[in-house]
C-alpha cells in the first residue's frame, strides 16, 4: 500500500489571478492620477495666480492655496482699451478657418474616399508632407504674397494663412472618417431617388457628425492659440488676437502676472467652453476616423 502524501492542493487559477490582477489595477489607477495631476498643475496654478492678491504671487515660498480672493485682476484685464476688438478679431478668425477649411476639407476628402482618379495615392502622400514643412521656414515667403495681394494687417489674410496649414490635416482626417463610412449606404439613398449631392447632405454628413467635431476642435485650437503668424501679419492694435493681445501684461517695467494669469484664463474660457459642449463625440470621432482606406 502506498502512504506517500500526494500533491499539495491549489488554489483554483481564477482565484490567484484576482490579486495579481488588482495590484496591477491599483498601480495602473495610480500612475493615472499622478499624471493627471502634473498635467493639471499648470493650470490650475493659473486661475490660481488669477484670483489671489499681488502680495501673494511673488510670496517667498509660494503659497499653493489662496489666503484671500481678488477678481482685480480680472477687472484689470477686461478694462484693457482693446481687449473686445482682440476678443472680436480672434472669434472671427477662428470661426472663419473652422468653417472654411471645413467645407473645402469634407469636399475634398469625399472625392479622395470615394472617387478613383489618377495621382490620388500621390495627392495624399502630399498633403501629409506639406505637414513637415516647418512654419519658420514659410513666415518670409507667405508675408511677401500677401504684402503684394494687399492682405497684410488683415483678418482675412490670416485666414487665408491658416487655411494653408489646416486644410491638409482636415482632408486627411475626414478622409478616414468617410472610408469608414460604408458607401453602400449612399447607394440605397441614390436608389430611392435622392441625388449624389442629396445622399451626400442626407447620409453622409449626419454619420460624419463625430468626424467634424474632432476635426473643428483641433482648427479651432490651432487658430485661437497661434501667435507667430498673427503677430507678424497684424500690425493693428485693434486687429491682434489675444496671444497677442497677452503680451501687453509684460513691460519694460515688469511682468504683471495676475492680470496676465487673468488674461490667460479668459483667452482659454472659449475653447474650454466649446470643447465641453462637443467633447462626448471627441472620443468616438478619433477612434472612428482610425480605419484603413
């Protein structure tokens, strides 16, 4: 007879998989809020710096939690001669390019989706390289074209500008969003009597909803927050956009920063505000334009 012990007994593998599987989640969740919270620190050191008394932005150590709230600075920054005609200048700039390169941009990216034509492979391959040219290297070249067609310290001429820098990154994000659209869909519309132009407004733009979000997102970040080319092209105090117009808080005398922080706050309220209204079709239209065409 045999008294040898037999094999220990174990744990069902399921059972010694949860721990594992819990430390890792409590690590993962972690590392996601100590990195949210580096990346939310500079703005919130922003509103910050925006809402305390001068005495305690320059206070030796910093202070990380107001002791008292002030909107003078706030007061300061609104009371600023051109600020309404800097607001003005930059709501009719970006909107401008949001909705100009939206309509060239879905135009031409349904003919590359849905149309066989020769060189189109080739046009794509450059809309992605005029993405590599650098924008240091056009600023001389673009000003000269617009000294000589009369746009310089102009809005439409910056809009033109940007549209430059726009247009590529629209048509070939909507691109995507379109090649995952089945054309199908827009064959059954056609059958039942519509147009190419009716199935296009009907079928198409209705399921390229996500798509025009996230795509008027980043033209309308790009617009609002550029400053090399605004700053070169207007000349006008009443034409500049607010990056330009922050810059007014530095002198030869010295920073403000609470009316600059103030200013800064304001200039992203806008975006901010937009993006909360759009953001639920943000995720599914970057996860949605991510398809093989």
């Amino acid at each position: 007879m045999n008294n040898a012990p037999g094999p220990w007994p174990t744990a069902p593998p399921g059972r010694r998989a949860r721990p594992r599987t819990r430390h890792r989640r409590a690590v993962a969740n972690t590392l996601g809020l100590v990195f949210s919270a580096v990346m939310a620190f500079p703005i919130y050191w922003m509103l910050l710096t925006a809402v305390r008394p001068a005495e305690e932005i320059h206070h030796s150590p910093p202070k990380f939690w107001p002791g008292h709230l002030t909107l003078e600075h706030f007061r300061r920054a609104l009371d600023t001669p051109t600020f309404w005609a800097n607001v003005r200048a930059s709501v009719l700039i970006g909107v401008g390019t949001v909705l100009v390169s939206l309509l060239i941009g879905t135009l031409a990216a349904f003919a590359l989706a849905r149309f066989s034509f020769a060189g189109r492979k080739a046009f794509v391959l450059v809309i992605l390289g005029v993405q590599m040219i650098p924008l240091a290297g056009l600023i001389i070249p673009i000003y000269l074209l617009l000294s000589d067609a009369g746009l310089t310290d102009s809005l439409l001429g910056v809009i033109l500008t940007y549209l430059v820098f726009m247009l590529p990154f629209t048509v070939w994000l909507l691109r995507g969003f379109i090649a995952g659209i089945p054309a199908e869909l827009e064959e059954a519309a056609r059958v039942d009597g519509c147009t190419r132009l009716g199935a296009f407004r009907r079928v198409l733009l209705p399921l390229l909803a996500p798509g025009l979000v996230a795509t008027s997102i980043y033209a309308l970040v790009q617009a609002w927050n550029e400053y090399v080319l605004a700053y070169v092209l207007l000349s006008s105090n009443d034409k500049q956009t607010l990056s330009i117009w922050l810059v007014s808080f530095q002198t030869s005398f010295g920073t403000d920063y609470g009316g600059l922080m103030a200013g800064a706050t304001l200039t992203a309220l806008p975006v901010a505000v937009f993006f909360a209204i759009v953001q639920r079709r943000v995720a599914t239209g970057l996860t949605a334009g991510a398809v093989k065409g």
